[in-house]
C-alpha cells in the first residue's frame, strides 16, 4: 500500500513539473500584445502607430486603418510570425477602400 501511495506521489509531482514546464511555453497575451505592437510599429510599410490591437487567448483582432492592401496583408503577416500567435482576426481597412 505505501508503494502505491509512493508511485502516486511521484505521478503527481511529474506531471505538475510537466504542466508548469509547457505553461511557461506558450506567451501570454499579454507578451504577444509587446511583440506585435513592435513589429507593427517598426515596419515602415505598415506605420502601425495607429492600428489598435486586441488578444485574447492568443488570437490577434487588428483594427485601423492602412494606406494600402498591401500593408493590410503585411500587418497580418507580422502578427502571424509572432510566437503563441494563434490566429489573426485583420479587421483593418484600406483607406481608399471606405466609404465617403
């Protein structure tokens, strides 16, 4: 019996020492919210000064407005390449592209 209770203990302790290795991983949305404003930022294409950015259990919604298609793709793109990035919701609008 004190063998099984032993066996058990020593089951418990891995597995919380295996949780604890893989929560320190992933990134919290917060550290992704860092990463993602930086690259946004420091792109010269994308200018994402501006650009509003959410996360939420590593899904990125960006929102704004961009000059070009092209800097909307881009914008997406660097949010992608961000790790514990999960998804890109890109709700950004092209500014040629609004209504009047």
């Amino acid at each position: 019996m004190k063998l099984l209770l032993s066996l058990l203990l020593a089951m418990l302790i891995a597995l919380s020492s295996v949780s604890a290795l893989s929560a320190q991983d992933g990134k919290s949305d917060d550290e992704i919210y860092d990463r993602v404003r930086q690259r946004l930022v420091s792109d010269p294409e994308v200018k994402g000064g501006a650009l509003t950015v959410d996360v939420k259990d590593g899904v990125v919604t960006l929102k704004g407005t961009v000059d070009k298609e092209k800097a909307r793709q881009k914008a997406e793109k660097l949010a992608k390449k961000v790790k514990g990035v999960r998804a890109v919701n890109n709700q950004l609008q092209v500014k040629s592209s609004l209504p009047l």
